[in-house]
C-alpha cells in the first residue's frame, strides 16, 4: 500500500507536535516552581550513571587477553577524555574518539 503526500505530511505534523510537546512539557510544569528533590536528584546523577553504562557496554565484548589487547579501544577512550577535558566540548570528544577509534581498529 503506497502513502499519498497528505498521509506522509499529516503523518510527520504528528510526530513532530508529540516531540515538540514532551521536550516541552518539563519546562512548562516546573517554570513557575522549584522542581521536586526527585527530579534534581535524576538531573545530578543520572547523565554519569548513563556514561558508566555506556562505558561498560562498550568494554563488554573487547578481549585485553589476546592480540591487539584492546589497544584501539583504550587508545580511543583516551583521546576522547583528553578532548573532553581539553575542549569540553561533548560532539568534539565523541567525534574525535570515534574517529580515531575507526582509524585504529583499520592500522591495528
């Protein structure tokens, strides 16, 4: 069954008022009031629980015990803190990793 423009339009008005609308919805019920200790404790802490998680997930599967020894793992984690703390810049340091990460794994 082939979509007509108007379903493919309608379809993508749609989607883009419920996104719209539930990255909106925070900051209209907390604009004029503190947020509950709840959500300030999700804002503090969730964002290095998720980095940790992605971190294991990303470790999970290298082998350290034969060869190359996750050296482009390591080496591309490396780089990416080191542009992180240089620049502190999130797409810098995930592009600059990912970069080198996709450099090594090709020379290594």
């Amino acid at each position: 069954m082939a979509l007509t423009l108007n379903q493919i339009l309608i379809a993508t008005i749609i989607s883009a008022a419920v996104i719209f609308a539930t990255r909106a919805f925070p900051f209209v019920l907390f604009s004029k009031k503190d947020p509950p200790q709840i959500i300030r404790f999700i804002e503090k802490y969730i964002p290095p629980m998720v980095m940790a998680v992605l971190l294991v997930y990303c470790f999970k599967d290298v082998n350290f015990t034969a060869k190359p020894f996750g050296v482009s793992e390591i080496l591309a984690l490396y780089v990416t803190v080191m542009l992180h703390l240089w620049k502190s810049n999130s797409m810098i340091s995930i592009f600059g990793g990912t970069i080198v990460y996709m450099v090594l794994i090709r020379l290594i």
